[in-house]
C-alpha cells in the first residue's frame, strides 16, 4: 500500500534548510572562535617573545652603560694619574731651584744692602731690606736683571726709616726663572749662564 505524506513538503523543506544553516553557522562561529583563539596564543607568543628581545636589551643597554662609565671612570684616572706625574716631575726638575735661588740672591745682593726678609708667591719673589743709598737698591735691580734664575726686577718702595738706623728700607719684587727656561736655553745651545754668571761676578766684585 502507498504511503502518503501530508504535510506540506515545502515546509518541511524550508526546515531542512534553516537547520542546515543553523548548523553552518554554529560550525562557522565553532572555526571562527577557534581561529581567534589561536591568533590570541600566537599574538600573545610573538608579544612575549618580543618582550623577553626588550628585556634582554635593556639588561645589555646597562651592561654597555656600565661599561662605558667605567671606561669613563679609567679615563678620568688617567689624567689625574698623568696629571700628577707631571706635577711630581715638575717638583724633580724644579728641587734644585731654590738652591740656586738663595745663591743668586747672595751673589745679586751689593755691598751697603742687606735683607730682613724674603717671601716667595709661587714664582714671585719678595725681597725687604736696608740700603745705605738708593744707588745700592738700584746695583741691586740691575743684577737682578742680569741674573739667570732672578728677573723683572719691580722696586715698589724707598724710604728713609729712623727704625732701620742709617740708610733707606726697600721692597723689591722679582720672578723666578723656572727650570724649564734654563733647559730649553741649554737644548738650544745658547750657553747663557756661564756669560751672565762671569757678569754678575765682576759687577760685584767692582762694587
């Protein structure tokens, strides 16, 4: 016997249909959620990946920074350290000066002046003394202004003082040559110190 449908086949089709759709559509939203998780994993894998590379350079960024201040640091070290080493040479080179300095004070000194004092400002010499005349303090200037190690000679007073007894008190100032001069003098060869030593020596002895 033949079997009869009653309901309608188009509703029946139109059924089919909309829960094929339901059924692709919940299959689409299925992939589409799966795709966005796996684009959140990898997304999420490449930002930490990314960010460790960040913090491994900043842990090289101070590392270099590090370096470099104490590159910094030595460089600073070194020119204190050559610094004072030109200071401790310049003090080698210049020991002997003050020898020579109190020798040439003694031979630029003319007979009628003697001194009461000498100070010395780094290379400015200060001499006060008596003179029986002014023309003592002026033999003295001249040899000074012969001298090797004294130069410049500045006289900045004469008077006559009832306190220093007979004569005129003075002050005087003068420089120091500083041992570099007398070197570069010798390297060139001029030989000027034994000339002006014999000069200071015979204006004393006619004095």
């Amino acid at each position: 016997m033949p079997r009869i449908n009653l309901l309608p086949w188009r509703e029946g089709q139109r059924k089919e249909r909309k829960l094929a759709f339901t059924v692709a559509l919940g299959i689409a939203a299925i992939g589409a959620c799966v795709t966005a998780f796996a684009a959140y994993l990898m997304f999420g894998s490449m930002i930490d990946a990314q960010e460790r590379r960040n913090e491994q350079l900043r842990v090289e960024i101070k590392h270099v920074d590090k370096e470099i201040e104490e590159i910094n640091n030595l460089e600073s070290a070194k020119q204190k350290f050559i610094a004072r080493m030109e200071i401790i040479e310049k003090l080698q080179r210049s020991r002997p000066e003050i020898v020579h300095v109190f020798e040439e004070i003694v031979r630029t000194l003319p007979d009628g002046v003697y001194l009461t004092g000498v100070k010395q400002t780094d290379k400015r010499l200060k001499f006060e003394g008596v003179a029986q005349s002014s023309t003592r303090v002026s033999s003295f200037m001249r040899n000074i202004d012969a001298s090797d190690w004294l130069k410049n000679p500045e006289l900045e007073v004469v008077q006559t003082s009832k306190t220093s007894g007979p004569g005129s008190s003075f002050t005087l100032f003068a420089d120091q040559v500083s041992t570099a001069g007398q070197e570069d003098a010798g390297n060139n060869g001029k030989g000027k110190k034994p000339g002006k030593a014999g000069k200071v020596m015979a204006s004393t002895g006619a004095r």
